[in-house]
C-alpha cells in the first residue's frame, strides 16, 4: 500500500502490511533464509575452529598450528625452567657466601678464644657470646640451605613433567610389530638388526626426529651430551646416538654411574637390547639389565663404539641394501 499526497498527489511512501512483510519472498523472508543460513554456517566454522585448536592444544595435530602451539608451550616452559635455574643459582651464591662468612667467623672466634686461654683466662670472651654467634649463624645457614633444598624439589618435579610433556609430544609408542616395534612421531625408531629394510629417506627422518628429541631431552633435564648433532653418515649418527642414550641412562640411575669396562657394557645393550629398544627404555625410564662388571678399565670412545655398530650392522644381513634404497614411499604408522 502506498500513501499519495492529497495536493500534489505524488507517492511519498510505500507501505506493506504485517502479513506481506514476513511472508512475502521478495521483502524481509529472504532476509530472513539468508541469515539463518549465514548462522548455520558459522556455527559450523566455529565447530570446527574449536575442534582444530583443541587438537592442536593436546598434541593429536600434526599441522602448522600444533606445531606452533607445541613451539609456544616449549618457549613458556624454557622460560619457567631459566626463572628457576636464575633462582637456583642465586640462592647457591647466597649460600657459598653464608657458608664462607661462617666459617670466618668461627675462625676468628677460634682465635680469639686461643688468645685469651694463652693469657690465663680459661673463661671464654663475653661468656656465651661465640657460642650464641656461632649458633645463629647456623641457624641462618640451615634456613638457607632448606630453600636451596626446596627449590631443588621443584626443579627436579618441573623436569620430570616437562620430560614427560616431551615424550608425549614426540609420540613415542610400543605396536606390534616383527621387525620395529617403536615409532617416534609415526615413524618407526630403526634398529640395527632390520635397518636394512628400510629405505634411506625413511632411515634419515627416524634418526633426525631421534636427535631432536635428545637435544630437547638435554635441554630440560640440564644435561651435557657427549655428542652435539647428526652426522651425514647413518653409522656415525646410530654411534653417537648410543653414546648420549649412555649418558642419559647415567642420569636415570639406570646404570652404575661408574663401571670399568664401559665397552663391554655397550657391546651388551647393543646385543640384547638394540637401539630402538634402548631408546624405549631410556625413555620411558624402564629397568636394564646391566652385565657383571669387567676386570679390564676400557672407557667408551667414538672411535671404539663406532666399531661396534658396524660389526653390528654387519651381522644384519644386507647392509648394502641401505645405501642402494632410494624408495620415497611413506612408512607412516599407526
């Protein structure tokens, strides 16, 4: 319905009914099926934004974001670990010094009290004084070393969970499987015995994916590795992966921290345990068997345990097959 001027009698508005405006396709109803077909989409964009972050957010994502999610959540826990570390290492220095300063100070007061028994005077100076000093510095001493102690607690607790944040991030899992029981990152952890049934591509990205996860290991557990990168050659990268899992099994305590003949204690694991294997239990913190020890000191080098892995590697049928393996086909696993 429109509205006509009773002068000039020109329309100057159009009007509709009720009715017409909500029933009409061609005035508000269309409007009206868009917008709830825009909010239906929407709704399911928002479905499947949430369900991406919260994959990405408990480490089942292996694309762009989770990777950056996984970077995020590592730098905040490097962070916290270098604020412990920095207090850690302040409340040592206090110590030392607390420590220093006492044991001056009852030097002076050993002094003191020697001067004064050479003098005739049995009786200590002022009495009870050295004792009481002596007693509050202890005192003080002991408080700061509680501290210390406690921040060793929870710097020990912090390591532990990041550890164990690590290991479910890498993905590192038992199957089952004849030839590669273990997978890091849906791949399969090689071992010397059926190394040569894989092809190179495959061979190379376990061995990286290995080495990144001790260097992270390093990292929040503070420790030292004996080698520091991947080699070019698979031999030299398998060798100084077994020499940084040793130090690791140090630092687990699941090895005697010192032992005489270190070569045969590797020839042993190597034998019984391969390197997937030891990978596994290293990780996962599982009890090894450790052979008698030797009455020969032989130290664990490069050199010596490189020769070990080859003759190992050697035994394992074809191990030429390895080097000719140009295959680029994916050995994803479950």
């Amino acid at each position: 319905m429109s509205l006509t001027c009773s002068v000039c009698h020109k329309q100057c508005r159009v009007m509709y009914c009720s009715h017409c405006i909500n029933s009409s396709p061609g005035l508000i109803l269309r409007k009206k099926i868009n917008l709830l077909q825009v909010r239906e989409e929407t709704s399911k964009l928002r479905a499947q934004i949430d369900n991406i972050l919260e994959q990405a957010m408990d480490g089942d994502s292996q694309d762009l974001l989770g990777k950056h999610l996984h970077t995020l959540k590592a730098m905040h826990y490097k962070r916290n670990t270098n604020k412990i570390r920095y207090k850690l290492a302040q409340l040592g220095k206090i110590v030392t010094v607390k420590r220093n300063r006492m044991k001056a100070l009852e030097m002076e007061l050993g002094r003191a009290t020697k001067k004064d028994t050479d003098n005739g005077n049995n009786k200590p100076i002022n009495g009870d004084l050295p004792r009481r000093l002596s007693h509050a510095h202890n005192a003080e001493y002991t408080d700061t070393l509680d501290k210390l102690t406690q921040i060793q607690r929870v710097l020990a607790n912090t390591k532990a969970i990041k550890f164990q944040e690590l290991v479910r991030l890498f993905l590192i899992r038992r199957r089952d499987h004849s030839d590669f029981p273990y997978t890091i990152s849906f791949q399969p952890v090689v071992n010397l015995q059926n190394m040569y049934k894989l092809p190179q591509t495959v061979v190379d990205s376990s061995l990286e994916t290995m080495w990144g996860f001790i260097r992270l290991a390093s990292r929040i557990l503070f420790i030292n590795l004996p080698c520091k990168g991947l080699k070019d050659d698979v031999v030299d990268s398998i060798t100084g992966m077994v020499i940084n899992l040793l130090a690791l099994l140090r630092y687990f305590k699941l090895i005697p921290p010192q032992i005489r003949d270190e070569r045969k204690l590797v020839r042993f694991l190597l034998q019984n345990y391969d390197l997937d294997q030891l990978f596994y239990h290293t990780v996962m913190n599982r009890d090894i068997d450790v052979p008698s020890d030797g009455l020969t000191d032989t130290r664990i080098d490069f050199e010596s345990c490189h020769d070990d892995v080859q003759q190992m590697l050697q035994g394992s049928n074809e191990l030429s097959v390895l080097n000719k393996s140009m295959d680029d086909k994916w050995f994803l696993v479950g």
